[in-house]
C-alpha cells in the first residue's frame, strides 16, 4: 500500500513540482519510516512513478526518436538515455531515503 501511495506521490510530484521532489519524498519517508527496506521502497516507488510517467510520454510524443537523436549528439545509443533517465529517480530516492533513516538513527541513538 504504502508502495502505491508513494509512487503517486512521486508522480504528482514531478508533475507539478519537478524531479527535486523525488529526494524530498524519500527523506521525509526515510526519516518517517526508519526501517531497514525503507530505500528498496522509495527507490521501487520512484522507478515505478517515473516508469508510469515515460509510458505517458511514449504515448504523447516522439520519446524513442528524441533519445536516438541525443543519443547520436553525446555518441551514446538511445536506449542508454532512456535506462539512465529511469536510474536517476532510483538512485535519487534511495540515497535520499538512507540518508533520513540515518538522521532518525542518529536522533534516537543519540537521546
């Protein structure tokens, strides 16, 4: 539940906000949640939501022909760009949702 609760937040969010929310959510949910699997679920979250989000863009717009001619530009293949665009929210979420686990930790050790 709190899997799908989290990834529509991630959506919403980026809609409307932007991608800095991605670390804003999973230290929130990090420092909230404190427990062990909390960056595997915001990470999973954020890949899901970013996921639902470039299905949308497949759907509205040239998504694979954008990525094929930046890709050309950098010397990269495209389907690169895609993976990578996918990777950055995960890799935003987990770093952030460790680092709110670790000021809960640290606050609870230190009372």
């Amino acid at each position: 539940m709190i899997i799908l609760f989290l990834t529509i937040l991630v959506i919403l969010g980026t809609v409307f906000l932007g991608w800095w929310t991605i670390p804003v959510l999973g230290m929130v949910y990090g420092f909230w949640c404190a427990s062990k699997n909390a960056a595997f679920v915001a990470s999973g979250s954020a890949l899901a939501g970013w996921s639902i989000l470039m299905a949308w863009n497949f759907i509205e717009g040239p998504v694979i022909e954008l990525s094929d001619s930046i890709g050309t530009t950098i010397g990269l293949p495209g389907k690169f760009l895609l993976l990578a665009t996918l990777l950055f929210p995960a890799v935003l979420a987990w770093t952030a949702t460790t680092l709110g686990v670790s000021i809960r930790n640290f606050q609870i050790l230190s009372s």
